[in-house]
C-alpha cells in the first residue's frame, strides 16, 4: 500500500502501530492462524520509503506453502479482516506504551555496534533527524498519535491494495518482461471473486467494529495479549573482587551435567545473559535416518513455540535448538530476568511433544525439503568442494546433505511420534556448556539444573559420542567431482594446505594469509579474471590448521588449478627471500590488531570459547597466547622458515568440482597451457 510520507513523523511513528500488528507472530495473530491453515510459513510486514519526501510503503510479504499458492483468496479474507478489524477499533494505547517501553529498553540497552556501521547510520540518519537525535530517533517512540494511526490505516484499502504474486508455477502466465532486467512478469487486475471475497471481509456483518472483531474472532484471529517476557530486573550482580578472565568451570554438578563453564561479564555491563547447552545423545549419531530425525524434531519444537517465543524475542529474550556436532543445542539469550521462564517453556515443549501436529510437520518438512536439497543439488560449486572435504575428513555426527536429502525423502510425520524418548531418554545424555553475562556461578549451575529437570534426563552415558579428523596421505592430492547443479557453468578448486594444529602454527598461517591475501586476490582474480569467486585465507579445526585458496570459474579446474599452484611457487619464494621487515611488519600489526579487537556482544565473547568446548580441549586461553605469541614473539626470520620447512613439506589437497552444465568453458588466454601432472600427485576420481 502507498501512504502519506511518514519521515516527518519520526517522533510517533504511526506506521509502525500498524506494522506491529500485522507482522506479530504471537497466539491470535493474522500469521499465527494463517500458519495453522498451512498456508504461509512466514510473515514479513514492513516499509518503505521509495520518493523520499512524497509518499511511503507498507508491504505485507507473505512466504507461501504449496498450499497457500492455491488459496491466494483465502488468505487475503484473513489479512482483509484482520485490517478490518484494525481500522474499526480505536488505537489501544496499551499496545503503543508497550512498544514505546520495549524500544526504549532495547536502545538502553542495545549491544555497541562496530565503529563502521554506526558511521554508516549516523551519517544516514543526519539527513533526516536532528544532531541530537541522530543516534535515537530512528527507533524511540517518543509521542502516541491516534489520529495518525487511524490515518495510516485507513489507507490499508482494497481499491489501493498491489498483489505481487510470485512462484516458479506461474511461469506460463509471465507473458511480459520487465523493463530493468528483462524478467518474467504479468500485470494484471485483480481476480473479481478475490475482490468480492476480499470486500466482504473487509464489512463483516453491518459493518460494525463489534462485527469486525467478531468475525475475526471466528477466523481464530485477535488482538494481541499484553507480552509477559518485558523484563522487571534489569540490576546488575554485584562482581567479584578479582573477576575471572576466562570461564571457570562451576562447581557442585552431577552427572548428566558434565561441565558448565561460567564467566560472570565484567565489560559490557548489561542486564543480560547468554547460555549456550549442548546435549550430547548417541541417537544423533547413530545413522543418518535418526539424524534427519532429530534436525526435524528440533525444527518442529521451535515452530510450535512461535507464537510464545515471539513475545520473547520482542522482549529482548530469544532460544534456539538446533542439531550441533554431535548433540542437540540449546541457547538462551537476552535479558537474564526472564531466560528460565523461557527455558522452562521450551523444555516443556520438548518433552511433552509426543506427536508433531500435522499442521507443524508440513511447515517445517516444507522448508526442510527445499533447505536439503538446494545444499545437495544446488550448491554453488565451491560450497560442494568444503561440503565433500568435510565429509571425506571429518567422523562424527556429519552426514552429507544428499544422504539427509534421501532419508527425509522417505519419512513422515509418523517417523517422529515418540522420538524425544530415543534423543534425550532411551540411552542417557551427557550435558555440557557455556554461560556468560549478568549471572553469578550459582546462578548458572541453577540454569544447567534447571535444563536438565526440564528435560527429565537424569542417566548419563558411558561415552561422548567419537568425534575424530582425518590427517591427509602424504604430497598433493587432487580430488576430482563432478558437480550437482547441471544449470551452473562454473567449476570450482579448492585448495588445502593441512598442518598440525599448536597456537605457534595458527598464528603463523594467519600471518601468512596475511601476507599473501591480497596478492593472491589480485594475481587470479584482478589481473587473470579467473573469476569472481578468489579467496585464500587461513582456517582451524579440532586438529588442523589450513591454508584455505578458494576459485570458482568458468576456466577448466586443471588450468586453474596450475594458476594457483603457479601462484604459491612463485610467492612462498618471494617470502623465504625479499618479504622484508616493513610489510612484515604491518601485517603482523594488522593480526594482532584482529585479535585484540574486544567482544561488543555477549554473543562474540561466546564464539571466542564454545569451539574448546565443541572440541573438548577446554583450552580457554588459546586466544591470550596466541597473541602475547604474535606481540612478543614471532619474527620474520621464523615466518620464513614456517614456509620453508613446513608449509612447502605440508599435505595438501585440492577438491575440483567440475560442471554438469554443457555449456562450454572459457578459452584460455593467448600462449597459456594447462601445465602436465608434476609426477607423484595423486588423483581420487570417485565418491562412495
């Protein structure tokens, strides 16, 4: 819909009223019981300001499930009488306090943005609010305006309304091109039994708020409850003397409760908490059947919580279960006032979920199906080389997509009844994890115990699920596939140097990548055009650090290959003999410079300790050593022997991922040749 320029009205924002009701999620919702038809699985409701200065957009965006793509009527009777029943009710100004308070609280307390994205804001919120405003006005409701919000909604109209209808099935009816890129398209009037459907949604009974709210009613669909997760306590815990700088493990627990490491925030000095868990299960493990298994079930767990979760989220608090290496993950996160109440309604949840309502399979085994098989079948084919070196290389809870794919072709709903027994209770669980924030020690371990009654788990295992890396066979391997996506012409090759994993080594191969980056981006991909996709970087896992180079191109992958093997022959030269001190220097500076950087969200402090505790070295200090390593320690002397004695001995592989497509590759440039197999390399062909 078109409305009234809206920039003026910074201070009451009456879009955003409208915008906040049509785009809730929780119990009674246009979404919520759109969903429970089966005919949507999200809602994305917000504006725009094309002709800045002359008028605004409201946009209602609806992803469709293969249900709703024939039942466009339907759901327009229910966003029609929603909006009905909005436009005949006076503004609540219960519903705008709420709003005004939850912003204010959120831009109190908002996480510090990185210096260059708060450049960019500012810079583009000077042009529309007041200097002293430039860093609030954007989201602060400072004054309710119900003539305003009665303004913006009665431009809500079926006669202003534009249906942007799109899917791959309507492809016979795109007649038309549009004129910026030529795309498919069709204009066309509505549908007259849309109009009249849609109209007499929009004058339920006699026209009547009372008749409007009553037929919405009838439809399942009302306004929204006051939001119970508004945080109370926002104070802060009173820190020890001496705080520690790196998570300690809390003391007292029993099995299942393995570990829960705790660092008490001293830095950002906010009213919040992060608490990550992760629940190790064998039925993870087992095969891929029960892997799919669990992925459905926790992705059914978080849709039947959409609507209770959604008042949360707006509150500040939000959770996730998802399947992680190995085990089921549990994050809470937000305000610590309200993380157990959540916690305790997502466990709840969990166990009590005997059988997945139809409704919910179908919304998420739509998404599902689309996700696996866009990763087995329409990857790009540099993502298919890390995707196949992953599953070559790594033991433990990884199964390829194609595998997923296959399983999930296969179940049903019914594959699901009964299943939180197999994951949490038939062979015990082996609990683990991480909280930081606003909580003191017993605060998390009350946490932790608190997940685990929740979850009834009360056996713990005999053994972690194995988890294990493989080392690559001696010299250069070259691993040739062919790719999955018949419509993409590119290939791809993906090189890895594999080396032993200590801090010295890490740190070494960062500063490399450091070093060559930049050159290797502008040889193969400025100067070459080997493609658009050129990379190299450096990378660790559980037992290895890499050196990562990354093309993808419509170049044959053996010539490519032969450009990037060209490349690092003739750079590890230049490093062993002309790097000289100045560049060497500014690189280390610009490491270090990284790895200093302080955490500006809880969430960051995380990432920088949950993979010691994914792969159980518990090696908190990691990051502090390896840059009092890069401060102190590390010359360019050393530098240059690391390439030379274990870089050049190092194994490595390249994974080439060679198109379906018949489309016929570049030619190579004027006097350039594929250069011979050097003797020794050896080759892998197949894929089991």
């Amino acid at each position: 819909w078109v409305l009234p320029y809206q920039g003026e009205l910074w201070r009451s924002k009456p879009a955003q009223y409208a915008r906040h009701l049509l785009g809730h999620e929780g119990a009674g919702s246009l979404t919520s019981v759109l969903k429970k038809q089966g005919l949507i699985s999200a809602n994305m409701t917000g504006d725009g300001a094309w002709l800045e200065g002359s008028f605004s957009l409201l946009q209602v965006t609806l992803d469709l499930t293969e249900k709703g793509l024939d039942h466009l009527e339907e759901i327009g009777r229910y966003v029609f009488a929603y909006i009905s029943m909005l436009q005949k009710t006076p503004p609540q100004q219960w519903i705008f306090e709420e709003m005004r308070k939850l912003a204010e609280i959120k831009f109190k307390f908002g996480e510090d943005k990185h210096p260059f994205e708060l450049c960019q804001d500012m810079s583009i919120s000077l042009q529309k609010y007041p200097a002293e405003e430039v860093l609030s006005a954007k989201s602060q409701m400072y004054e309710y305006d119900p003539a305003g919000i009665a303004e913006v909604l009665s431009a809500l109209t079926l006669d202003g309304v534009r249906v942007w209808h799109q899917a791959k099935v309507l492809a016979p009816r795109c007649v038309e091109k549009d004129t910026s890129y030529g795309s498919p398209m069709a204009r066309l009037p509505l549908e007259q039994s849309w109009r009249e459907t849609w109209a007499a949604a929009a004058c339920a009974g006699d026209g009547s708020a009372d008749a409007a709210t009553a037929y919405c009613a009838s439809l399942g669909m009302h306004l929204p409850k006051p939001n119970p997760f508004i945080p109370e306590d926002l104070s802060l815990r009173p820190l020890p003397t001496d705080p520690p700088q790196l998570p300690q493990l809390v003391a007292g627990l029993a099995p299942p409760i393995g570990g829960i490491f705790h660092r008490q925030d001293d830095l950002l000095k906010q009213p919040k908490a992060f608490a990550n868990f992760l629940v190790y299960t064998p039925f993870l493990c087992k095969d891929v059947e029960s892997y799919v298994k669990t992925e459905l079930f926790c992705r059914c767990i978080e849709e039947s919580l959409t609507e209770y979760a959604y008042d949360a989220e707006m509150a500040g608090v939000s959770y996730s279960c998802s399947v992680g290496s190995a085990c089921v993950t549990l994050r809470i996160s937000g305000f610590n006032d309200k993380l157990g109440v959540l916690l305790d309604a997502v466990t709840e949840k969990i166990t009590s979920m005997r059988e997945v309502p139809q409704g919910i399979y179908d919304i998420v085994a739509d998404a599902y199906g689309d996700e696996v098989s866009n990763a087995a079948f329409h990857s790009p084919p540099y993502a298919q080389c890390s995707m196949r070196f992953t599953e070559l290389s790594s033991k433990g809870g990884v199964f390829p997509s194609y595998k997923r794919h296959a399983a999930f072709k296969s179940m049903s709903r019914e594959h699901l009844n009964g299943v939180v027994d197999d994951i949490f209770h038939s062979s015990g669980c082996f609990i683990e994890g991480l909280v930081l924030g606003n909580m003191a020690p017993e605060e998390a371990k009350a946490l932790s115990e608190r997940l685990a009654r929740g979850l009834g788990v009360s056996k713990a295992l005999d053994a972690l699920p194995e988890r294990a890396e493989a080392s690559l066979p001696e010299g250069a391997t070259v691993w040739k596939l062919d790719g999955t996506d018949e419509e993409d012409p590119n290939h791809a090759v993906v090189m890895r140097v594999q080396l032993p994993l200590t801090v010295e080594v890490d740190m070494l191969a960062r500063l490399l990548s450091k070093v060559l980056s930049a050159k290797f981006f502008d040889v193969l991909r400025t100067q070459q055009q080997l493609g658009y996709i050129v990379q190299s970087v450096a990378r660790c896992t559980m037992k290895f650090a890499y050196l990562l180079s990354v093309v993808q191109t419509e170049f044959p992958p053996d010539y490519v290959r032969g450009r990037i093997e060209a490349f690092f022959a003739e750079h590890f030269k230049l490093v062993e003999e002309t790097l000289g001190d100045e560049e060497f220097e500014s690189c280390r500076a610009g490491l270090l410079a990284e790895l200093q950087t302080k955490h500006k969200t809880l969430k960051e402090e995380a990432g920088h300790y949950l993979g010691s505790i994914v792969d159980r070295t518990y090696d908190f200090g990691r990051r502090e050593r390896g840059i009092a390593y890069v401060e102190k320690e590390v010359k360019l002397a050393r530098l240059k022997q690391f390439v030379t004695d274990q870089v050049r001995q190092a194994s490595k592989i390249y994974v080439q991922v060679r198109k379906t497509n018949p489309k016929a590759d570049k030619p190579l440039p004027d006097g350039a040749a594929t250069p011979a197999d050097p003797e020794g390399l050896r080759l892998w062909t197949t894929h089991a």
